[in-house]
C-alpha cells in the first residue's frame, strides 16, 4: 500500500493545477473529512491534478463546466506530465475526475444559489417565513414549500392585501389546483390560509378572509391503519446481521421505530445529546416542534449503546444514525430511514406487506399498545398526537373490543 502512495504522489506534483489549486485542496480536505482512507483520497487528488490541469492548459473557465466538458477530458489523448502516455482514460480515472468536477459544478451552484436567494425573495415573503418559523413551529423544508406557493398565488392575487376578497381567493385557489392532485390542492389551501393568517395578523387584511379559502374534499381516516403482526415486526428485528456495521445500526433504527412508534423523522434528526442514558429516557421533537421525553425501552436502549460504541462512524457530527461507508455523514431524508424497513421486509420474505416506509412500524406499535390494555390517551402521548380523534383511529383495529359494543342487528317487527 505504501508503495502505491508513493507512486502517486511523484505523479501527481508534475501536475500543476494552477487556479484551481485552493479547490483541488478543498477537495480533497473535503474527502478526508467524509471518512475515506488516505489512500482513496490520495487516488481522488491525482485524478482532481489532472483534471484542472487539462482544464487549466485548455483555457475552460470553471463556469462553463458541462457534460461536454468532462466528455471532452475523458476522450483527449493524454501527454500530460507525469510520464502518462495513454490513448484513452480508465473508466475508474473517469469516475474520480467526474467527482471532482461534481464538486467544482456544486460550488458554483452554491454560489449562485446564494446569490438567488438574496435577491428572490420578496420582503413580504421573507417577512412571511419569518412568522411561521417563531409563531407556527414547522419546519424549515415546510415553510420554504409555503414561501414559494405564497409567492405564486400573489401573482395572482396582487401586493395590496387590503384590496383582497372572498371572491378574489377563491378564484385564485381555483385557478391554482385545476391541474393539482388533491394533495398538493390541499397543500396549496393551507399555505393560502397560513399566509392570510399573517397577513391578518400584521394587519393587513381582515381575519374573517381565511373562511373564504375553499376547502379540498377529503375523508379523514376513513381506511383501516396498515400494521404488521407483533411476530412480524420481531422478525424484521432478528432479520439484521449484528456481524456488520449496518446491521447493528439497523437493528437499533428498528427498534426505536417499533418500540417507540417514532416518525423517520425523529431518527434522521436524532441527536446524540438528547439521549440520557442515566435516566434511560429520549428526547424528540417532532412536527410543530414539540419536544417530549420517552422511556427507552432496554432492548432498544441496548441496540442504541452497541450501536454508538460498536458500530458508528468516529466524526464530528452531532446526529446519531450516519451512513455506513464513506463519506460518513448523515442521512439526508426520512426515505433513508424508510428504506432500512422496506430492506427488511424484502429480508424476511413479506411480499405484500401493508406499506414499506417506516410508519408501518408506527402504526404496528400504536396496535400492539392497544391491544396490550393501553390506553388511547397514553398511546396518544407517545405517538405525539394533537387530536385524540387520530388516536381514536386505532380503535378500529381492535376486534374484541368492538364486538362488545357492537350492537346486534335489529331484526324486523311485525305490523
């Protein structure tokens, strides 16, 4: 291995990356921090030299980076310095070059992303997304969604709220959703409402304007809650190898899931300060933003431990699940979380399961409290409910009870 290092770096000081130099250097600082090994790192840099030498030699600007560009540096014939003489470049040298101009394309985007948003955003919008962050309590990706709808229904609406009225809005929603699933109409609806409540707020329209909103159609939990059997869910459980790194961060993300009912949610934005191990208790916050302290259950608390000491990547970050290989950084959606559960169901053989994500495991846990004598209060505190009727909505699931208050069918009376 020394010898491959060595190798590599006489190569790649013939190379002189001009410019690009201090981004070859925050590449490559860049993959070191992710958890890659020195040699992998040291391979990426050649590959990065080179490439910016070529880029350098060619008289391309970093801001014209494109497919063409990398196409055209895949194909050239090499006699850079190096003692390279090659007719074509390996796929692998391609790949690593590719990254680095990934990385070069990203900081221009971030650049100009940051520059956008500056000038995008409207005051009131800014104005606006302020408010929901201190006085409605969701979350950051939620109030940039309501920020952009907001800004597309005051194109139709206008600036001056004070000229806004009931037939106005809902001529906007209308001609808003004509082409929306009801989802995103009912997406669109609640952003309008949240905006009208600010706007009534500040003062600049009249309160009573929110009722003019038209509503979506919709059934609130009018289907059964999709759950899997307790011998299931100790399958899926048991289906991880604790042999392997992912299969004991695996084995603990399960756990919490099923034991706790928690949201994918919870576990991506899980951090290591809101475990106390010494109370034996967790601490999540949910949607609005409202933190609760549960009770660690033992076998996921043990699961957790093995998977921090045993198991989890060393780094800086602050946040709990990580992924497995290199880089070593956080889960960046609650799909990743959702994942590791349709994983194991493929791992324990459920072909049709109810669903895949990990609210499978909520629901299975909300049932099984249930049908263990516990309370729909109690399990409305754990699950984090704001209204007891979607609690009430696990009742449905449970028979016995039902059929004691079920009533008999009335037969018919004679005249």
């Amino acid at each position: 291995m020394s010898s491959s290092i060595e190798t590599l770096t006489e190569d790649f000081w013939y190379l002189d990356p001009g410019p690009l130099g201090h981004l070859v250097d925050q590449f490559t600082d860049f993959l070191s921090s992710q958890g890659h090994t020195v040699l992998t790192v040291r391979g990426y840099e050649n590959a990065a030299r080179h490439f910016a030498f070529w880029l350098h030699q060619s008289g391309k600007p970093v801001s014209d980076i494109n497919e063409d560009t990398f196409k055209a540096f895949a194909a050239h014939r090499c006699c850079c310095p190096g003692g390279r003489r090659m007719k074509s470049i390996s796929t692998k040298y391609c790949r690593r070059a590719r990254r680095f101009m990934a990385f070069l394309a990203g900081q221009e985007t971030t650049r100009a992303a940051e520059a956008a948003n500056s000038t995008s955003v409207t005051p009131s919008i800014k104005l606006f997304q302020d408010w929901l962050r201190q006085h409605r309590g969701i979350s950051d990706r939620t109030i940039e969604r309501y920020g952009r709808l907001a800004k597309r229904l005051i194109k139709i609406l206008g600036e001056d709220a004070v000229g806004y009225n009931a037939r106005l809005i809902r001529q906007a929603v209308l001609d808003e959703i004509k082409n929306s699933s009801p989802a995103n109409a009912k997406t669109i609806t609640t952003a309008l409402r949240c905006y009208l409540r600010f706007l009534a707020a500040s003062g600049e329209c009249r309160s009573e304007l929110i009722h003019a909103v038209p509503a979506v159609p919709q059934w609130r939990l009018s289907s059964l809650p999709r759950y899997l059997p307790p011998n299931d869910v100790e399958r899926l459980i048991a289906s991880c190898d604790t042999n392997k790194p992912v299969g004991i961060r695996d084995k603990a993300i399960l756990l919490l899931l099923a034991r706790l009912g928690l949201r994918a949610g919870d576990l991506l934005t899980l951090q290591i300060e809101q475990i106390s191990w010494v109370d034996g208790t967790l601490r999540v916050s949910g949607k609005g933003r409202c933190e609760i302290c549960l009770p660690l259950p033992q076998d996921a608390g043990d699961a957790l431990l093995e998977y921090i000491c045993k198991a989890r990547p060393a780094g800086n970050s602050s946040f709990v699940f990580l992924r497995s290989c290199a880089p070593y950084r956080p889960f960046q959606k609650s799909t990743c979380i959702s994942a590791v559960v349709k994983a194991a169901l493929a791992r324990v053989g459920i072909v049709n399961p109810p669903s895949h994500g990990a609210n499978l495991l909520r629901h299975s846990a909300a049932t099984s409290m249930l049908r263990a004598g516990a309370t729909l209060d109690t399990i409305g505190t754990v699950l984090r409910h704001r209204s007891a009727t979607t609690t009430a909505h696990y009742a449905k699931v449970d028979i016995p009870m039902l059929l004691q208050v079920a009533q008999p069918w009335p037969e018919q009376t004679s005249c």
